[in-house]
C-alpha cells in the first residue's frame, strides 16, 4: 500500500540497479564471469546518449542507483558523466559496487565530487594467498592501496560510505579472522557477510554450508563482535539462515520477492534492452501505464496473485540476516 501510494504520488521510491556496461578486469572464481561459456553472452555498453536518454526518462523517480550490480562500473568509460547525471537529477542516494582494482586516487577523487555516496568493495579474501586466488587477475597489494586511497578520500569527503562485501565459502571463512588487521586505520561504514550461493555457471563450485557451519562460530562470531566493537554496522546471517538455504517454500517464496521486486529496477545493456523500456521514446510513468504497474499493485494489495511458482534451477533464496549496530 505504501509503494502504491508513493507511485500514484509521483514521489521518489524506485532502487535502481543498473549496470552500465557487461564486462570485468576480473575472473573472481565465484563468479559468472569465470566461466567462458557465459562471458560470450556478457556484452554490451550502453553509449553517452544512452546514458542522457536513461537519465530523463527515469532518474526523476529514483530513490537509490545502485551503479554495478552483475559486472564492473569502473570499466565504463561514462562512469564520471553518469553519477553526475544522477547527482544533478536530484537522486539521494548514489552508490557503486566495484572490485576496486580501477580505482586510483584521482579517480575516486572524481567519482565522489561527481555526487557518489557510497563505495561498496567487493572481497573474497583477506590474505594475498586467498585474494589472488579466489580473484583471478586482481592483485592483493592494489587492494591494499585501494584502501589507503578510500581512507584520504574518507578524510576529505567525511559523508562517503564505505561498504565490505565479502562472500564466505569453504575455502576463505579463515580469512575473516583478518578483520582487524586489514581494517585497523580505515573502518568501514557496513560490513556484510554472506554465505556462497549459486548464481549462474563458476569455476568455483562448493556451494556447500557444512563447513561454514563448522567453523561458524570460530570466524564469523568474532567477525560480527569485531565490527561491534568499532562501530561498524554489520550485517551477517545466523545458523538457522545458512542451514535455510535449499530448502524452498515456492508460494510463499513467490509472493515475498514480488514484493520486494516492486520497488527495484534493473537495467543492463543486454542485447533488446529498449523491450524492456525506450528511454528515447518513453519515460517511467509511460512504461509502469504501458505494463499496468498500478493494477498489478492493486491486485497483488488485494491478494488476487499466482501463488504457483517454479524457481529456475540456480537462483538464490533471499536470506533474513541479522543486522548488529
């Protein structure tokens, strides 16, 4: 009711994910992009016109972008225009997902003049051994002075958020217990720590939560107390959530992404993306009227949805993760 109602307001309720361009510097094992077959598919750049075009036509209803969502931004050669074009169209909240390999001192520098609010890093290890290996192509030591550029940045632009993602498997959950070390100097607005799930074809393939549960309260309770005690923000799930993951309640599954599926929208430049919405021909009211968004709402506010639902293999389960301040 409440998304209704900030619809047919016209106010701002959209969390945008959007990734400009499809490619990576890196093969992080993880990852769809380690995997050739899908790489093929794994094209496309939107172009500087696209860019202005999607800015007018959708910008006005955001209330998050969040720039790099299934590759990486720092790879678009429009990434300073972009954040601009979001800043000066009014959006409170711009935030990034990167691997931080690109990013120099000069060009953080940039970014965050342009209006970017948030950085989100994502890691896989915290040790040069694990790092390297669980990201192919990326070097632990331009890590390190990623790190040392985000704390200069950190003392002149004290409003930027700094988020660490970091993706537990078997085979770097001992690397939480570097936390401290790491992030001794330059402490981190949010730290999330989440269990490895499939999302598409990878090199790495242990998708396993044994081991994880194993060693749960050897590395990820410390983790969790560390962030307590610096006052990071930390987001993590608890035993009962990994032991969740496979088991599936597809009606309820179903009705719950829905509805955390209405306020988001993505846009990658895949190959027919203007079937999705013609930001040269049509803005968001004329896409949500053209797709009867406000029926769908008013259907789904009154119960009258398909319950029946068949998960395609290798999709992820949303988790419930504890968030300790």
């Amino acid at each position: 009711m409440g998304i209704l109602a900030l619809h047919v307001l016209r106010r701002r309720y959209i969390n945008m994910f959007f990734d400009p361009t499809l490619s990576c510097n890196l093969r992080c094992r993880m990852c769809y992009f380690s995997d050739p077959e899908t790489r093929k598919e794994m094209h496309g750049c939107f172009t500087e016109e696209d860019i202005q075009a999607i800015a007018h036509s959708l910008f006005h209803r955001v209330l998050r972008l969040q720039i790099g969502c299934g590759a990486e931004p720092t790879t678009f050669k429009y990434l300073d225009e972009t954040i601009s074009l979001a800043s000066e169209c009014g959006v409170p909240h711009i935030s990034m997902t990167t691997n931080g390999q690109l990013l120099t001192l000069d060009k953080l520098k940039r970014l965050v003049g342009h209006g970017l609010d948030e950085i989100i890093l994502s890691v896989h290890g915290l040790s040069e051994s694990v790092y390297e290996d669980m990201m192919p192509n990326a070097k632990f030591a331009q890590f390190l002075l990623t790190l040392e550029n985000l704390k200069t940045i950190k003392a002149e632009h004290s409003q930027l958020k700094i988020r660490l993602n970091y993706t537990i498997n078997a085979d770097n959950i001992q690397d939480l217990a570097l936390l401290p070390k790491i992030f001794s100097e330059l402490k981190p607005n949010v730290i999330q720590l989440r269990p490895i799930q499939k999302i598409g074809e990878s090199d790495y393939n242990n998708f396993s939560m044994e081991q994880i549960l194993q060693l749960y309260d050897e590395y990820v309770k410390p983790a969790v107390k560390f962030c307590e005690d610096n006052g990071i923000t930390c987001i993590y799930p608890q035993r009962e959530n990994l032991m969740s993951i496979g088991h599936k309640d597809n009606a309820v599954n179903h009705v719950n992404s829905v509805i955390e599926m209405l306020p988001c929208f993505q846009l990658s430049p895949f190959n027919g993306w203007k079937e999705k919405i013609d930001p040269y021909h049509e803005t968001f009211e004329d896409y949500c009227r053209r797709t009867n968004r406000v029926k769908f709402m008013l259907n789904l506010l009154f119960g009258r949805v398909d319950s029946e639902h068949k998960e395609e293999e290798g999709t992820t389960k949303a988790l419930n993760y504890q968030i300790k301040r």
